[in-house]
C-alpha cells in the first residue's frame, strides 16, 4: 500500500511539473464530467421546486380572493392556506438546500488550481510520511481481492486527492 500511495503521488507530481497544462485541463475535465451530471440533477430538482413556489404563490392568491368574495368558508380558506404554506415552507428549505449544492458544483476549477502547486511540491518525494499524506489525501478505498480463471489476484486501490478526488486518468 505503501509503495502504490508513494508510486502515484510521484506520478502525478511529476506530471504537473512537466505538463501542467496538460495536466490541470485533465483535472478539470475530470472533475467537470462529474459534476456536470451533478449539476444538472441540481438544476432540474431547483427549478422544479421554484416553479412549485410559483405555483404556491398563485394558488394563495386565488384562495385570498375567493374568501374575500365569499366563495369559500373561513375554515376551508384556512385548513388550504395551512397545507399550502407548510409545502411553502418546506420548498424553500430544499431550495436554499440546493443552491447550496449548486454552488459547490461550480468550484472544480478553482479546487484544481490549488492542487497544482500542492502536488508540484512532492516531485521528488522519497518517502511518505504522515504530514504528506494529511496534505494531499482525502482517502484511500481498498476493495476486495478479485481473482480471475488463471488465478491471477488483483485488487483495485483508490487514492482520493484534495481538492481533485480520484486522479486518474
């Protein structure tokens, strides 16, 4: 594990010292792909509940002048309008929710570019060491051994960066 975590920190250290524009536009890429899909489920559960408050709104409307002309009772007027504006309620907690989520969506490029000059630093790395790895890994997913008809063993290691998440390519 030691030596696969060590092996591509150099790599990619070594990769954006020599092709750092090649290597940030993959970076970006990568992390674009990603949250593209998202963002887009973002932005299509937003407008959903935007065009629902719109609703909301209009509905409130028409029921406030429906009591006013007496087209409906008091008690009607109020067990609709408590329904409604609990839904209200709601929609706008899980809007500010989502345009939280939205914002994040759109930081790839600048995360990327604080990676750049943090991998660089680490070109020639020797060994590992607990400040390197704070620094530069999120997390590492080890998955179960998978042994194929001739016996072969292999096993798949993720190495999550900050601010990147997985480098591959």
């Amino acid at each position: 594990m030691y030596q696969i975590v060590l092996e591509d920190i150099r790599r990619h250290a070594s990769r954006a010292q020599n092709a750092e524009e090649q290597y940030l536009e993959m970076l970006v890429k990568m992390k674009t792909d990603q949250q593209k899909q998202d963002g887009t489920k973002i932005k299509v559960e937003l407008q959903r509940v935007e065009r629902r408050l719109s609703e909301i709104t209009a509905v409130i409307k028409r029921l406030y002048e429906d009591l006013a002309l007496g087209r409906i009772s008091d008690e009607r007027y109020e067990d609709m309008y408590q329904g409604l504006d609990q839904e209200e309620r709601e929609l706008k907690s899980k809007q500010e929710t989502l345009k939280e989520q939205w914002e994040k969506t759109q930081e790839a490029f600048q995360n990327v570019e604080k990676f750049i000059p943090l991998i660089k630093k680490y070109t020639d790395i020797q060994e590992l060491n607990a400040y390197i790895l704070n620094e530069l890994i999120e997390r590492i997913v080890v998955h179960e051994k998978v042994v194929d008809e001739d016996g072969n063993k292999t096993q798949k290691v993720e190495i999550y960066y900050k601010f990147v998440g997985t480098a591959v390519e």
